[in-house]
C-alpha cells in the first residue's frame, strides 16, 4: 500500500500525453526503497497523433525503482538546526557586546545645561593674561539670534529629518550602507545631527564599529533626555509643528560645533570669517558656515579656498533640491566663490596663532591628542605678549618693505590664492639662559598658511652656519682667529670632481685673517677652514648645538648647505651668549589640570656645548660682523647696544636670515618664499636681497623695541683670554694706524695663540701677489654673501 501519492510530470514529456508518477511500496522493491508507478494519458480525445500517441503510452516502461524515502527531509533538519545555532549565538554575542558598550556609555548629566559648559583648555602668557581657549564655546548664541538661513543649510546638508526622528534615522542608515556598498566606504554617512552632537561631546575623531554603537545609543539616551526636560510643540510660522526639545538640541548643536580656524561656536566662527553676528548672516554665508561641519580642516576657506567653493556650492544645491532655494536663486550662485564670502579686514581673535598652534603641537606630541579634547588645561606658557606684538609688528613692517621692494602690490589688495605667492617671514626670540622662548612669529598671516616656518621649516642658512664651523676649529687647534688664510678663486678636489666656491660678487680679500674672513663672510676662507678641520667635525659640533635635523658632512657645509630651523639657529647662538651653555629651548612653563594640580614644570635641560673661551671668541668677532661686517645694517639703523649677529644668504636667492644676541636676549629672523623653486629674493630691478638688507632689518626693528627698557649690558669676558688689537689682514699687532689696511680690530686670544710675526709674512705676500689682481680688495665693505 502506498505511504503516499505525489502526481508530477515526467521530465521527458511525449507529444501530446501526460506521465503522471507515484511513489507506493512493490512487492518488488527493495527494502526501504519505494517504487515509482507511471502512467500515461492523452491531453485531447480529438488529437490528430492519438494513434501515435498509444502506441507511445503502451511501450514507454511502467516501473522505476530507486526512490529513496523522506530523503530531503534529513538534511533540511540539519541545515535548519544549524542555522538556529548560529543565530542563537550571534544573539548572544549581540547582546554581550551590547552590555558592553553600555557598561563603557557615557553618562549624561540630570541637568542638559550642563552640556553646553566646555571648559576647554586655555593657554596663558607668561603674565598670567589668559591668551586663548581652544575646545570651549566663548559665545553662546541662543537661536532665535541666529539667521534662517543657517537652519535651512543645516537641515539641507546635514540631516533632513532632524525635526522628525528620535536620535537615529534608520531609513538614513541604510541608505549609508547601500552607498557604501556600491560607492566605496566613506561616500556617505548616516548620523543624525544627534549622533554628530554626541560624537564632538564624548568621543574620539576614531571610527570603529563599537563607536558607532556607542553614538548610536547615546543620541537616544539625548534625545530622551532632552524630550523630557522639555516637553511641548513649536509651530513655526511656515511649517510643521516640531517638538520644543529639538529647538534646544539644535541650540546646543549649532553653539558647540568646531568651524576651522579655532572657531568653536556659531558666533565664534561668524565673527572670525565674517566679522558680523549669527543674525546677520546671509544664505550664501550660512551655507558656507554650515558647509565647514563636515570636515572644518579641508574646507577651511582661509586655507583652501577651491576646496570651500566646491562644498559651498554643494550646500547651495542640496537647499534647492530640499526646497529652501529657488532655481532663479540657485542660478545666480552658480559662480560665488568662497573667498568673495570673507571679509579681508576682520581680525583674529587669537593674538597669537602661531604661537597657540605650536602649544597644541606640543602638547599632542608630549601627552597625545586626547589631553587636548578633554583635559581641560590650564597651560602657562613662555611668551611675553608685549614681545610677540614687537614681533609681529616687525615681521609686518619688513615683510611690507619686501613686497614694495621687490614690485608685489599691497598685500591687503591681494587675493586669498595670491597670498600664497607673497614674501613670508619668521621670527624666534628666546633667553639664552633658561632657554625660555619669548616671541615667535611663524609667517605672515595665518588665515593663508597654518605652516609654521618659525619651528617646522626647514632652510638652508647660508653663511649663518659659518660659526659652527669656525668653531669646530678653534676647539680642535686647526685655527686661531688670527690664522691667516689667502681668501681667493681656489678649486677643490671634491668626490672626484673640481669645485670653486665663489665669494659674493667674486670680491676676495686676499691675506686675511681668519677672523676677518667670519667678520666680511668669504666663502672661500670658509671652505678652507672646513678642508683643515674636516666636515665630520663640523657635524659633531653642530650636535651638540642643537642641530637636530639631517647633516652631511660636506665639504661645503660650512656655507649652510644643511637645513635648519629659525628655533635651531636661534638656539645655537644662544649658546653663545650663555659661554656655551646650551638650554633646550621650551614654550611651555607649567600644566595645571582642572583639579588645579600641576602636570608639568618645565626644569631647564642644559648642557655645555662649547667652552666658554671659545665661544666668547666667536662672540668678539660676531660683535665686529656687526659693527663692520655684514650686518652693519643694524648699526645704520641705529641699534647701538652691545650685540653680536651673523647674516646669512642662499646662492640661489631664495633664503635670507640674521641671526644675533645681546648678553640676555637671542633672536633669529628668515625671509624667503614657499615655493621656494618659482620665486627668488630678487627687487624690481633684479638684484639680490641679502641677509643682510632683507632680514637684518626685521631683526633691528624688534630687537629696537625688546631692549629698549634694559640697560646697555656688555659681554663679560672669561679669565684666561686676553683682548688684543691687531691688523685685520696680517693679525699683527696694531700699534699705530697703517693706511694700507682696515681699522684695526680688537679679538680675544688664548693663552696658547698668538698675533702674527712679521717674519711670517713674507711667504703670504708672494702668495697673494700671484693671485688675480683684479678679485682681490684691501679688506673693505663687500655686500653681504
């Protein structure tokens, strides 16, 4: 008897009849196995084939065996079983990792207001004048101060359904997941403005899954918290009634929020792109505003003007498609630029943004980037803000000369791009002492550039490095600072090539000192001297003052071939004013946290570089470079204390510097441009701007003002050295005046050195007398190299 019947068509159908089948047990099966019991039928009484089509039904076989019962049921038991399993357990670990993340969540406050009170971190002089407070809203706008338009633009760009969702917007998310699924990850996202509220007040920039989560719960956690501390519709005048609640999240969203350029907050960030009020703000500068949330770096318009149109025009259209802006509208947008936006004339609300950025950096760099988010600091730090606005006032003053001189228009004139174009600067002045920075200034104008060409930059120093390697050879006994050299056209054998170094203008001293050769820059004398020390020592003395970065040792390197930073050089001459102590420069003093306990106090790292004879030799002949050598420029400008300096200029007219110090103040300036392959330090008329003609005035101008409550304070002098007066060009003792060569010059010898002896002169006189007439000088005023 047959378990049961199932009637299907046969695979093979012939024409015009139909096999019907049926599973039933056979006497001749085999155990456990059915029989498949077939028979045919004709689909029409009437068909033209029935005769066909019996004899085809009446010799197709009856019987199939094989069948085996229940066979598919197994398996999909099985299948099922294991599915179940797996889900059971996905459950389960979904809800250990959701326990998790709740025993990690946040906690929200009982009272919302308090979301709203960042404290921040602030940064103080060394006065003790609270200078600036990154990570806190300074302003708080409530928003029915705030433009329409800003609104409008949000709702457009970041979260359409804000008013109607209750944290997390589902039908957002997916959409998120399908784009990313297709588009690559990244080209879209799907947080509500509650997620991205949650995300700035608790959590890292890091994305990770857990995060996610975390956010996701936490903007349902805010938004229950919100709607029970305030409960009740608003019926706006045109449109839907929303929830009071939103109308505060907003508030806090739109208050909190980071814009770029140190803006936290909506009126912060007005303020600082468009000097007006939030109120104020039209729908082009709402949609610019509301186009930096997304990424306040890469839009940032004062830095990145493309970058901020394309998203500002992206704003603009995603408002006409949400149905904030008309098409005529839209059109008449079409071809706004961000830059047109900005108000040339507003003023930053940081005094000192380079300054600020550089504590950030180092802060970040000592503690990580987390202390910054949530610390809530209080940082003092070095700087002397009347010295940084002497600074800044400088650097403006000289940077203006630079573009008249050299044909640019007036600054302020320019465009944003053409900003980028123009002549930059950098300052650093620091106390050789406790190596306690007091100015720094890291460019021209911050809103153009953030890079900071004061600590980061690296430059070429020309004939600023000249010292280093002078004293190389003073401290190994190749040279003394009347060791007479014949400054000339001279070539050198150098990795199997000829080389000739070039004095400035091809002026060559002839018979010179080497103090005098330092004091007018040649470089010839210069190559020299590295020649008899060796370049490895070279390197190993300018290790030890401070030099961090990479230094081959080159024949050429006492010509400034390695580059270096302004806070290198500026440490390194500190050096010399401190008898060759060498104090790690430092911006910060002390870290007090939020408990008013001390983080860090800053203990001076100092170790000596140099002998203190050696370096007051090199500070005496520093001392005449000012007076009567290249940086004579200081002294025409009528800075007439004690100081001692070096200028410094790149054959390839592209970096300019001057380095110098009084006994207790040490300050190095650099001029040069960005793109450093396309401009030279040229004027109008094509000539080179020195080290000492474009640098060496900024340096002046600020030292003029820094000093100029001090006292006039000489170098002291170390026991053991004694001051002799001597011929520039031969190092004989001067007696009486001799018209034939400079003023005498007054130097400082060891007890183991000595002048020069008439009876060596002979030799050095033949010498010079083979040498081109037409190259060689007595020793006067040459142009800075």
């Amino acid at each position: 008897m047959g378990r049961f019947t199932l009637y299907r068509r046969t695979p093979t159908p012939t024409k015009n009849l139909d096999w019907r089948c049926r599973f039933t047990d056979s006497p001749g099966a085999q155990p456990g196995h059915l029989q498949r019991l077939c028979h045919c039928r004709r689909r029409s009484p009437h068909s033209l084939h029935s005769a066909q089509g019996s004899a085809a039904c009446d010799a197709r076989p009856r019987f199939y065996l094989g069948a085996k019962p229940l066979s598919w049921i197994r398996p999909l038991f099985i299948g099922s079983a294991i599915t179940a399993l797996i889900g059971l357990v996905a459950l389960l670990a979904l809800y250990a990792f959701y326990q998790s993340v709740l025993e990690d969540l946040p906690r929200l406050p009982e009272n919302p207001a308090e979301l709203g009170l960042r404290p921040g971190t602030e940064i103080f002089a060394a006065s003790g004048e609270r200078m600036y407070s990154f990570n806190q809203t300074r302003q708080w706008v409530d928003l029915d101060q705030v433009s329409p338009y800003v609104l409008q633009a949000l709702s457009a760009t970041e979260d359409a359904a804000f008013f109607y969702h209750r944290g997390i917007d589902l039908k957002a998310i997916m959409a998120a997941a399908w784009s990313n699924l297709w588009q690559g990850y990244g080209s879209r996202g799907g947080s509500t403005l509650t997620q991205q509220l949650v995300k700035r007040l608790f959590f890292s920039p890091r994305k990770t899954i857990r995060r996610k989560f975390s956010e996701a719960l936490l903007a349902l956690e805010l938004e229950a918290l919100y709607a029970r501390s305030f409960p009740g519709l608003i019926t706006p005048a045109n449109g839907k009634p929303y929830p009071l609640y939103k109308h505060h999240l907003l508030e806090l969203y739109l208050n909190t929020v980071f814009y770029g350029a140190n803006a936290y907050g909506l009126a912060d960030a007005s303020e600082v792109y468009f000097n007006r009020a939030p109120r104020n703000l039209s729908l082009p500068q709402a949609a610019l505003l509301m186009g930096l949330i997304n990424a306040p770096s890469a839009y940032n318009p004062l830095q990145h003007p493309e970058r901020a149109t394309r998203r500002l025009q992206h704003v603009l259209e995603r408002m006409r498609r949400t149905g904030f802006l008309s098409l005529s509208a839209r059109l008449s947008y079409a071809n706004l630029q961000a830059e047109d936006l900005i108000n040339p004339h507003r003023a930053p609300q940081n005094p000192a943004p380079y300054w600020v950025e550089a504590i950030k950096a180092e802060i970040a760099r000592r503690w990580g980037v987390n202390v910054l988010r949530y610390g809530a600091l209080k940082i003092h730090t070095t700087l002397d803000m009347k010295m940084q606005k002497m600074a800044e006032g400088a650097i403006a003053w000289g940077v203006a000369e630079l573009d008249r001189r050299m044909g640019f228009k007036a600054y302020g004139e320019a465009s944003l791009e053409e900003r980028k174009k123009y002549v930059q600067a950098a300052l650093v002045c620091l106390e050789p002492h406790s190596g306690r920075l007091k100015a720094m200034v890291g460019g021209r104008d911050i809103f153009v550039s953030y890079y900071n060409r004061a600590l980061t930059a690296r430059r070429q120093p020309g004939s600023g490095f000249k010292p280093v390697a002078y004293l190389a050879a003073l401290e190994a006994g190749a040279l003394s600072p009347t060791s007479l050299f014949l400054d000339a056209p001279r070539t050198f054998a150098v990795d199997g090539k000829s080389w000739e170094p070039r004095n400035y203008n091809d002026q060559y001293l002839g018979l010179t000192t080497a103090a005098w050769a330092l004091i007018k820059s040649a470089n010839t004398t210069a190559v020299q001297i590295t020649r008899k020390v060796g370049p490895e020592q070279v390197v190993d003395t300018a290790r030890r003052l401070g030099f961090a970065g990479s230094m081959g040792a080159y024949m050429s390197i006492a010509l400034g071939v390695n580059e270096v930073t302004v806070l290198e050089m500026a440490s390194a001459y500190g050096a010399l004013a401190a008898s060759g102590l060498l104090v790690e420069p430092t911006l910060v003093d002390r870290i007090i946290d939020a408990e008013g306990r001390e983080l860090f106090a800053h203990e001076p790292q100092i170790k000596q570089a140099v002998a203190p004879d050696l370096a007051f030799q090199m500070v005496q002949i520093l001392q005449l470079a000012l007076d009567r050598g290249t940086g004579r420029r200081v002294r025409k400008m009528g800075f007439g204390k004690p100081a001692a300096g070096k200028t410094g200029t790149t054959n390839d007219n592209t970096d300019a510097w001057f380095t110098g110090f009084t006994p207790d103040l040490v300050s190095s300036v650099w001029v040069g441009f960005d793109q450093r392959r396309s401009h030279k330090l040229l004027d109008a008329q094509g000539r080179q701007i020195t080290g000492g003609s474009g640098a060496a005035p900024i340096w002046t101008k600020f030292m003029q003002a820094a000093t100029a409550e001090a006292p006039p304070k000489k170098f002291s002098t170390p026991t053991g050295l004694r001051l002799v007066r001597v011929n520039p060009l031969r190092g004989t003792v001067a007696l009486a005046a001799d018209s034939s060569a400079p003023a005498p010059i007054i130097l400082a010898l060891r007890p183991h050195e000595s002048t020069t002896q008439q009876r060596d002169l002979p030799e050095f006189d033949s010498l010079a007398r083979q040498t081109r007439p037409d190259s060689l000088g007595r020793g006067g005023m040459a142009p800075d190299p």
